[in-house]
C-alpha cells in the first residue's frame, strides 16, 4: 500500500510539474514575437501600386513601437497641422521628419508620415470592419485618405491606417 501511495505522490507532482512548465512556456512564448512574425521596422511605402506588386494584402506591425513611412501627398488647401491631426502626430515631429524649416506646404508635396499599417480593401469590406481590426476610429482612416464618403470603397484600394490616438 506504501508503494501505491508513492505512486500517487510521484504522479501528483509530475503532474503539477509538468503543468509548470507548460504555463511558464506559454507565458513566454505570450511575451515574445516569432521570427516568422516580424516585420522590418519603418518599411518604405512609397506608392499604393507597391503593395499590389509584391503581392500583399496588408501590411501590419504588432508593436506599437514600430510604424511604417508612408507618402503623403498633400491637398489641395492643406496645412501642416491638419495632416499632423489625420495621422496622429505632432507638427514637429512631421517637420523634422521632413527636414521642413517652416509650416509651409503646397499642394501635391509629398510627406512622409507615420502610420500604423497600410491595407487593401478586398471586396464587401466596410469601414467600420477595417477600423475595427486595427483598432481605430472610421473617421481616422477617412480623414487619412481624404475619403469624403465611408461607401467610396472599392477592391484593391489602399488605405493608410493611422496610427491610434494616443
């Protein structure tokens, strides 16, 4: 009977041992992000046809430390903090991006911005399913793209994903 009791003893402790291990191996693999995972920081996006030659669907980094440079061209009327307002950063932080001495911009200028992720629209995606994804406002993205109206969607589209108010 002592034997039996061992037993039960031995199998109690491999069993919360075992279960130790696998939460402590979950928990770091919680922690960090598989290589097949990573993407290059600040990848240059520099016209919307880029994505359809590599053959993308979207671009996305996990790490809110990470963005992506993306080209901005800039509309008619814009200024500088209206463009800092779309993407969620800061005048300076665009000017110095920039290498921008003023807050003087013209139309069509292009700016590198910040953003969180570039996507393409697949066919029946909605706005509000989009911002949902990444964790956005609709308007933000709208604003982003100088889309005037959410229906003005249509497949193979590329958005711009800001980068989420702080």
């Amino acid at each position: 009977m002592e034997t039996q009791q061992k037993k039960k003893l031995f199998l109690i402790i491999s069993g919360v041992f075992i279960g130790i291990v696998v939460y402590v191996i979950a928990d770091i693999m919680m922690l960090t992000t598989p290589p097949w995972k990573k993407k290059k920081r600040n990848i240059e996006i520099a016209q919307q046809d880029s994505l359809r030659q590599v053959g993308l669907d979207s671009v996305y980094l996990t790490n809110f430390s990470d963005t992506l440079i993306y080209e901005y061209r800039v509309g008619k009327n814009e200024v500088l903090g209206k463009i800092a307002e779309k993407f969620n950063t800061k005048i300076d932080s665009l000017k110095s991006m920039n290498q921008l001495s003023s807050d003087n911009i013209i139309e069509n200028q292009k700016l590198s911005v910040r953003i969180r992720a570039i996507y393409r629209v697949k066919q029946g995606d909605i706005i509000s399913t989009i911002a949902k994804r990444y964790g956005v406002e609709s308007e933000d993205i709208l604003q982003a793209n100088n889309i005037k109206n959410a229906k003005q969607l249509w497949a193979d589209q590329i958005l711009a994903i800001p980068l989420p108010k702080k």
